[in-house]
C-alpha cells in the first residue's frame, strides 16, 4: 500500500477499543485518527489513553497514526496533551475548532513538538464566521475537515437534510467555507463524513463529487468506506493521460498563453 502525502481516507476509529483500533490499521485507510473525542464516553477516556500508550510499533507501508483530542478547554483536552507527549503519532486531529488562535494555541502547546495539525472547523455556530483566520495562522496546521453532526446540534437542527433529502443550506454553506478556507491557508481540504456506511452508491456519489469540487480526501466511519474514498480521490489513467497531453502541449509552445488540447481550450 502507498501512503500518500495527503491522505484520500481518513478513517476514524474509537480508541478504546483494541479491536477496532487493530483492524482500523488492516483495513488500508491512509491515515487512522484514533478518537478520544465524541466516539468515546467520558468514563471511558482513561481506557483509551491506555489502550493508545499500548499500540504496537508501525509497520512499514502501514498508514498515518492520528489522535482526536478533545477540545480546548476541556479537561480531557488536558489529559490529552500529557498523552501526546510519549505518543508516536503522525499527527493531531483538533474537533470543534472555531478560529486560527485555536490552532496556535495547540501548537503552542504541543512545543517544542511540531506535530501537524488537523482541524475540524465547522462544529460550531461561531466557527462559520471564522474560515479566513486558518490562514497564517500557525505552520503546523496540515489539513481541514468540516463536520455536520455536531454543527446540527449546536444550531438546534431537528435535520442537516431539505425536504429533497440533500443537505440542507446552511450545511452546503459550511461545507463549501471549509473547502475555500483550506485553500486559503495552503492546506489539505478534506470532506466530512458520509454516516450511512451500509450506503456505499451513496458514498461513491459524495466522494466522486468531492473529488471534483477540490477536496482531496474525506473522512470515513467505517473500514468499508475505505476502498471507495481511495478510488473517487485518484485519478483515472484517463485523468492522467489528459493532464500529461496538457502539460506536452504547454510543453512543446511554453510561449502558449492558451492551446487547443482534444478539442478544448
């Protein structure tokens, strides 16, 4: 398996369980975030932790380790931070972050390590007016994700779907800010979760659709979302044979402002 530098699928997985963790790093995501955040109760944090400590060494061609802390200011966010300190992991997954000064402060927090940072950008009401401020705000912030869940909850949504059964307004409205905000700061944009894992012509759509708007990875629940995230996010050899037909032509009259390539401009 090949890793890539920005991972298509970002398959999350509840840290306390040893099971799920283990299969999580067979299943070929690029990269694991393992959660101590939503999909863990407060009881069973500790546990976590533990089980987290205890993960074997990596394998070769295994994919990125990731953590989802818990927020800032909380006191399991704390408790976190110790963990982090021993933890050999890729990188920090950052939920319900609502501007820059939040990923400054985690960085600032994590120093003298400069692990990259993953945030999660559009969990809150307050986080929407906040995209622009990711950018510069910190080099160690690698990637941002938008979440529906959470958003849903925090406006009081009794559905994050119109009556069609799209997303809703507000919702698209997030989702095309965390997309623009990523591009702003230079970072990997990467789409949110599809929650109906049984769904998979539904997860295929999304992601092919993702795909084309400019993201270049999505978040996955479930290891049988895995396999479809990695093929909507890599191109076809047609994909490829085009961009190189392109990259001939510009190559072949580099004083070119615009060329005709199969028939387009």
């Amino acid at each position: 398996m090949t890793i890539c530098a920005q991972p298509r699928s970002w398959l999350f997985v509840p840290a306390d369980s040893n099971r799920k963790m283990m299969k999580a790093l067979e299943c070929g995501a690029d990269a694991v975030i393992f959660d101590l955040e939503d999909s863990v109760s407060l009881g069973q944090k500790p546990v976590a932790r533990e089980l987290l400590s205890l993960l074997p060494d990596r394998r070769e061609n295994g994919p990125q380790r990731w953590v989802r802390i818990n927020p800032i200011g909380t006191d399991p966010h704390r408790d976190d931070l110790e963990l982090l300190e021993d933890l050999d992991v890729d990188g920090v997954v950052l939920p319900k972050a609502e501007c820059g000064d939040d990923v400054a402060d985690l960085a600032a927090a994590l120093a003298p390590r400069r692990l990259p940072i993953h945030a999660i950008v559009t969990e809150t009401a307050a986080s929407l007016f906040g995209l622009l401020s990711y950018r510069d705000c910190s080099s160690s912030l690698a990637a941002m994700s938008w979440g529906a869940e959470d958003l849903s909850a925090a406006l009081g949504a009794s559905s994050k779907y119109s009556a069609s059964g799209q997303l809703g307004f507000t919702f698209r409205l997030a989702r095309s800010l965390c997309l623009a905000g990523a591009v702003a700061a230079e970072v990997q944009p990467v789409d949110g979760v599809f929650a109906d894992f049984r769904d998979q012509d539904g997860l295929v759509e999304e992601a092919r659709a993702a795909a084309r708007e400019g993201f270049t990875g999505k978040l996955a629940i479930h290891p049988a979302q895995v396999e479809p995230i990695n093929a909507a996010f890599t191109p076809s050899a047609e994909e490829v044979a085009h961009a190189r037909a392109i990259v001939d032509a510009f190559g072949a009259e580099p004083d070119a402002g615009v060329l005709s390539v199969e028939g387009r401009m």
